[in-house]
C-alpha cells in the first residue's frame, strides 16, 4: 500500500499514473523511437511510458525542456530551479517541487532555502534576488498571470540582467507545463511502512 | 533575424530591438517552442481531438488567461467548433466533461485531482486522449506565460 502526498518535501516521491502507460511490449515503432528505447536501454519511467500516449508532443517537448534548464544562458542553473519551484507551489505540484528543491539544494550545497520555503511557504525570507525571481516565476504562474511592471522593476533592482530574466520567463513558463502534466496524469505516492517496525 | 514565431509576435518583440536580440542567443528554445505549437495544435495523430477543435480550446485556454489577441489567432482555425472558444460555453455530454476539465487544468491546477481524470474515463474517453487533452493545456500554459514574460521585458529593456 502507499499513501498519496499532500504536503511539500524534498525527498522525491513515487509517481502513480491514474491512466494505463503505454506497454514496451505493444509500442509503435514512433513511440519506441520518441521513447529512445535500445536493446542497450530499455528502462522508460511510467511518466514517460503515460507521455508516449501522445508520441508528437513527448518529442518535441524533451529537447526543449533541456534547452530550458540546461543549455548555457544568462541564469544560473540553481536560479533556474526556483523558478521551477516558484511555478510547482503555485499549481501544488508535489512532485515536481521535490525534484526541483533537490536539484536547487545540490547545485546551492545547501538546503536552507528550500527548508524554509516548504516550511514557511512563498512568505519565506530569503536573499533580496531570490525574492525577485521567486516572486515574478510565481506571479506569472498564477492564471491569469499577476506579474506586472512591478515584479519586472524588482528583477531589475535585484541587477538581473535581460538574458537572465528571459531564462527566468522560460524556466516558469515551462513549469506551466510540466506541472499540468505531472499533478494532473499521477498521484505523488509513498509506500507504507510496514506496520510494528 | 529569427524565424516568424508566435511567441515573438504576440509579445510584440520587434527585428532589430534588444530583446530580440537576446532571444537569439545560441539557443533552441524559441524555435523549439514553434516546433512545440505545431505538435500539439496540428499533430499528424490527433486521436480523438481535430485540429479545429484543438484550436477552439487553445483559444478558450487563451481568453482565460487574458490574452485576447492570441485567442482570436487560434479561434480562426477553429471552424465548427469556433463557439467554444468562448469561455462562458458549457457544451453537453463529452463536450461538457471536456470543457470542464481543460478549464479546470488551466486556471485551478492545483485543485485538480484524481477524480477528475476518473470523470473524463468514465465518459467513455480512452487514456490517450487524456494524455493529449493534457499536453495541449499544458502547451498553452506554457506558450502564454512565454509571451506575457517577453511582453513584460520589454519593460525592462526600455
């Protein structure tokens, strides 16, 4: 048995589809080459296996989600995260604020911030700049967005540059997506302890 | 120069500005996000949702965010299904449970839960056009808050 998460941790949950993943078995060849399945490797996340069901959208979406939070930009990969992070406790997806406060932790070596983020919730104190990017990712995560010249006016007293907010819009943005993937298609699960121990 | 994209266009990020020129760092992700409303809008595999009704509800998702201009791009390839791109249309049966659900997915994420995937299931609605449903809201979201960002730099850029 494992029980369904509600509350915001860092430690990674379970992800269990509420729809039936696409089998290895029975794929089509454009799922099998979407899902970069080999002999060599054929080991596919039930997350994965669930986006086959929409083979076009999972092969565009995977090189540009590593674009996004990867590629060489203006923002650092640790501000990129909260931005993520921003959008995940905006839309409560569970899942995606855990890997996202577990990658912020261990490109920062340190966790306080997202300690004090799950504990305290968007009110947290943090640094002058983390403020700023976390409170504009989180403003247009809202729908309809409440980002406005203010946000941007913050970002800029914060001395982000242009290139840096423009990776801040994209990371957000792309949250927008990911968490109405993630928190709508699965449950974030944790096995049970077994009982007496 | 970079290609004609949506996003650009919508956010009003002119040839030649700063911002343009800061989109057009070595990187993909602007035209992947082209790439990416092609995929989804247009896919050669639609299931059980045509390019027309896809279009319908880009532009209902759209006008729930407040973006007008955009919705009306989408509401021209719309055809029949034009109607429910307004977001005060309920619809009936499938219909109904669809618009329910995709307005739901777009401004109230965080409510969303196991029940409703249920729902939509027990309509009759197979799993992958779940996922579909999904990856087009999701697209949206994304593809709207891309535009609202850029459109909000330009701000800063001045």
């Amino acid at each position: 048995m494992s029980r369904v998460l509600r509350k915001f941790t860092r430690n990674v949950p379970h992800w269990q589809p509420r729809v039936v993943p696409v089998d290895l078995k029975q794929a089509t060849e454009a799922q099998l080459d979407a899902l970069q399945v080999t002999p060599s490797n054929t080991k596919v996340s039930d997350y994965v296996l669930v986006l086959a069901h929409d083979v076009e959208s999972l092969k565009v979406r995977s090189p540009l989600f590593n674009a996004i939070m990867y590629d060489r930009g203006g923002m650092s990969r640790a501000e990129r995260e909260l931005g993520a992070l921003a959008a995940s406790m905006v839309n409560h997806c569970i899942y995606c604020a855990a890997v996202h406060a577990a990658r912020h932790a261990q490109l920062e070596k340190s966790t306080e911030l997202t300690d004090r983020l799950f504990r305290e919730g968007a009110a947290a104190e943090m640094s002058p700049r983390d403020r700023a990017i976390f409170d504009f990712a989180a403003a247009l995560s809202d729908c309809p967005s409440t980002a406005g010249p203010e946000q941007v006016q913050a970002l800029r007293e914060a001395g982000i540059t242009e290139a840096e907010a423009l990776d801040l819009v994209l990371s957000a943005a792309l949250f927008g997506w990911a968490n109405r993937l993630m928190h709508v298609l699965g449950d974030p699960v944790r096995p049970e302890e077994p009982a007496g121990n | 120069m970079l290609p004609e994209t949506t996003a650009l266009a919508a956010a009003g990020i002119d040839a030649g500005s700063a911002l343009e020129a800061a989109t057009a760092r070595p990187r993909r992700d602007i035209r992947m996000t082209q790439a990416a409303e092609a995929a989804v809008l247009r896919p050669a595999e639609a299931g059980a949702w045509g390019h027309d009704l896809r279009a319908a509800l880009a532009a209902r998702i759209a006008r729930l965010n407040g973006e007008e201009a955009l919705a009306q791009g989408y509401a021209t390839a719309a055809g029949a299904h034009v109607a429910l791109a307004d977001p005060a249309a309920r619809g009936e049966g499938v219909t109904a449970a669809v618009l329910g659900f995709m307005d739901k997915v777009a401004a109230r994420t965080r409510e969303v839960a196991a029940g409703d995937i249920a729902a939509l299931q027990a309509t009759g609605i197979a799993d992958p056009d779940i996922v579909r449903l999904c990856e087009l809201n999701a697209f949206l979201a994304y593809q709207i808050r891309v535009i609202q960002g850029l459109r909000l730099l330009k701000g800063l850029a001045a």
